[in-house]
C-alpha cells in the first residue's frame, strides 16, 4: 500500500487526509475512519477498535 500525505496541510482540514493530488481520501469522525466508495458512493465508518494495532498509536 502507498502512502502519501499532502505537503500543505490546513487547520481546517486537520480530521481529513488527502492525497498530493488533492483528493480526499478519508475522514477521522468520531470513533472510526469515513471513507467512500469511489464506484458506488456509499460511506463506510471503520471503527477504531477494529483496526489492529490501533491502540497502540497516540495522537
């Protein structure tokens, strides 16, 4: 998996990760990740819980 970070990041869009290009890739909302399909457009919450290795990232 690739991972890119947009070199200019904004106060605003501190919950949102982009790609260089400047497409969203997903959003931080509550207690999971928000990302939508590109084919079908529905949204999907991944809670953190089930993200292995997740608590064992601080913020």
């Amino acid at each position: 998996m690739v991972s890119t970070t947009s070199p200019s990041s904004h106060p605003a869009d501190c919950g949102e990760t982009r790609c260089e290009c400047g497409q969203l890739i997903a959003k931080v909302r509550g207690q999971g990740l928000e990302l939508k399909c590109k084919r079908c457009k529905r949204i999907v919450v991944i809670p953190f819980s089930s993200i292995e290795g997740w608590g064992a990232v601080t913020p």
